[in-house]
C-alpha cells in the first residue's frame, strides 16, 4: 500500500486522469440515458462534447491550472449559448475552483471565485426549475453556490498552508545554517583560546629555561651545585610545558582517547604563587601581594587573571633587562578581581607588546584584551610614567551567573 502510494504521490496527473474517465462515463451515461426522459436542451453531441471538455479539465487541472480555468468558463458559457442543461460533467467546476485557488495564479484565484458565486444564480436564471416559486428559485441558487464557494475557501486554506510549512522548512533550513556558521565560529574561536594557551605555555616555559640554561652555563665550572639546581629547574619546567601542552592538544583531537593520557586541570589563582616563586628562581626579583578575602571564583576568571600574570612576567622578563624587577597585585572586590603588575625594567615599546614581543610572532596585549574581553573585563596597559611597564585588569564576577 506505501508503495501505491508513492506512486500515485508522484503522478498526480494519472489519478487525476482516472477520476476524468470516471466522471466522463457518469456524465455520458446521464446524458445519453435520460436526455429527452427529463427534458434536457440541447442535443447529445453538445452534451457529449461538453462533458468530454470538463473531463480533459478535471485530468490536467494540476497540470496546467489556469488554462484548465479559462478553458471550463469557456465551457460554461458554451452551455448557455447551446442550451445544454447541467450535467455531471459539471462537477468539473468545483475541482478547477478548489484547484486553482490551493495552486493556481492569484489572478485565477479571484476569477475562480467570483465565476463561483454567479455560475448557481446564472443556470437558474438560464434553467429554472418547474413548479417553483420566486423565493424558490433564489433558495436554490444560494444552496448550489454554497458548494462553491467551499471549495474556494478549503483550496485558499490548502494554499494557505502549504505556504506556512513551506515557511517553517526555509525556516529549519536557515537556522541549520545558522547552527553551522555558529559552530564554524566556536571552532574558530578554540582554536584562538588553544592558540593563546598554547603561546602562554611555550612563551612562559621556554623563556624560563633558557634563563636557567644560561646561568647553569655560566656557573657549570665554578658552582656545580648551582648549576645542577637550573638543571633541574629546566627540567621540571619542561615536564610542566610539555603536560600543558598535552592538555591543550588532547581538545583538538576529538574521539580519540590515548592511552594514560591524563591532562592536567587549567591553572587557577591559587598557583600565580607557584608562578611567581618560579619567576624568583629563574632570577627575576617578583614582589606578590593578596589583597581582600580570597574566595572561588569562576574557572574562566581564574585561567584569565593566571594567564595575565604569566604574560606580563614573561614579557618583564624578555624586556625589562638584566636588574629589572616585578611585583604582582592580587585584588578581590565585591563584585570583581583586580590584576596590577608592573615591572621598573627599560621595557619595549608599547607596539611591540601589541604584536606579541619583539619578533611580533606571538598574542601579546591583544591576547590579554581578548582574554579579559570574553568574561567581560577591562584591561588597561602602557609605559610607567618613571620608567617600566603597567598593566591593570578588572575581571568582573557576573559570568558566574
């Protein structure tokens, strides 16, 4: 039966021919049998050929909508002009009505529908009924239109809703692309956030090690031990890198799993202490203070305020020379974190902190704004007035809601 049908759903035209040669043989049948019995005008052959023409209407109604209307008025005025009585064969205009007004041309709709309510008053002014009186005839004009004028309106309601669904599948349609543009932006933009973490971790790590392999270097003949202590400073500090790193590049493969494969939480607050005393062993002299009552703050906030810290104190580290100092400033608000981290190196220029360090190949300021800007911060950075460099953050508590 589905497969019946299908098919009939894909050759309308076929069903709509059957149900022509269906009416024809109605219709053929009423004129031959009771023309004459029942006092029909007009001859056979007329109401033949009528009836062959309203039955071509009905099998190409969906075919061809509007000219199957002209072509049933045209019938239609035929009768009047020949004389010939309704027939079956005339249930053809209530199919070409209801056809063009649910698929056929505005135009057509509106001419279907006012040929409607004339085509009942018309025939029984045309082919009044015996032995009825004047408020009969009009009785029976308004009871044929009625059949009429709902054929319109269920077609009109048909147009109507295949106009709505049609509407709610561009709809779908639409927003499944907008889903898509959407996801092409959230991919886009890890990629940016594992872009920036990955240029913390690297930028941070390695500057530390090689400050520790300089100095390892520089005292490996005179001081062993002190050597041995940067030796293994750059040791841990390349686990860490490399651990970090994993994690970072575990996001990017999706639906794999290795082996062992544990990544390490995202750093928070509370290890910008670990940041700092390895910053002091690495040579570089950090004063780090903690201001107000410490309390959890959302995860975003706290990889951003970590990430500042670990950014400034690197780029102190590749600009401020050889007896620059830092100091970090922990700030807990009502309603927000304070960051405040300055250096009394020589520094660089500001635009050189813009693009990311002198060779201008990392994030630098403009990963710090982007950081700051998506948990809705500010950020205020520049040159020191006697000398070094500055950066404020206000990171905002309202992301955790």
């Amino acid at each position: 039966m589905q497969r019946l049908y299908d098919f009939l759903r894909r050759h309308p035209t076929w069903v709509d021919a059957f149900w022509a040669v269906v009416l024809f043989g109605m219709s053929g049948l009423s004129v031959v049998t009771f023309d004459g019995v029942r006092g029909h005008h007009g001859s056979v052959a007329a109401g033949m050929a009528v009836s062959v023409t309203l039955c071509v209407v009905v099998a190409l109604r969906r075919r061809f909508p509007e000219p199957m209307l002209l072509l049933a008025l045209g019938t239609g005025l035929a009768q009047l002009v020949l004389d010939v009585e309704t027939t079956t064969a005339d249930f053809a205009m209530l199919v070409i009505t209801y056809t063009v007004a649910a698929i056929g041309a505005r135009w057509s709709s509106r001419l279907a529908l006012g040929v409607s309510l004339c085509a009942a008053t018309v025939a029984q002014i045309r082919w009044p009924t015996d032995h009825s009186s004047f408020a009969g005839q009009i009785a029976i004009a308004v009871f044929q239109t009625v059949p009429f004028a709902l054929a319109w309106v269920l077609g009109d309601s048909m147009r109507t809703r295949r106009a709505y669904f049609a509407q709610l599948e561009e709809r779908a349609a639409r927003l499944e692309k907008e889903r898509e543009a959407q996801s092409k932006v959230a991919v886009a933009a890890e990629r940016a956030r594992i872009a920036r973490e990955l240029h913390d971790v690297v930028a941070h790590n390695v500057s530390v090690m090689v400050v520790q392999a300089d100095g390892a270097a520089y005292v490996m003949d005179t001081a062993p031990a002190q050597a041995k202590v940067a030796l293994e400073t750059i040791s841990s500090t390349g686990r860490q890198a490399l651990a970090e790193m994993r994690r970072l590049l575990g996001v990017l493969r999706t639906g794999e799993h290795q082996e062992g494969g544990e990544y390490v939480p995202q750093p928070d607050v509370e290890q910008i202490d670990d940041l700092v005393e390895q910053c002091r062993s690495s040579g570089l002299p950090v004063d780090f203070k903690v201001e107000g009552t410490p309390r959890p703050l959302p995860s975003g906030v706290e990889l951003t305020a970590y990430r500042i810290v670990q950014e400034a104190l690197t780029n102190t580290r590749k600009h401020g020379g050889p007896n620059a100092g830092a100091s970090v400033r922990l700030v807990y608000f009502d309603d927000g974190l304070g960051l405040l981290v300055e250096d009394d190196g020589k520094g660089a220029p500001h635009e050189l902190y813009e693009e990311g360090g002198v060779d201008g190949q990392g994030h630098g300021l403009i990963g710090m704004r982007e950081r700051v800007g998506m948990v809705g911060g500010t950020l205020d950075a520049g040159p020191r007035p006697g000398g070094g460099f500055r950066i404020s953050a206000l990171l905002p508590l309202k992301t955790a809601h």
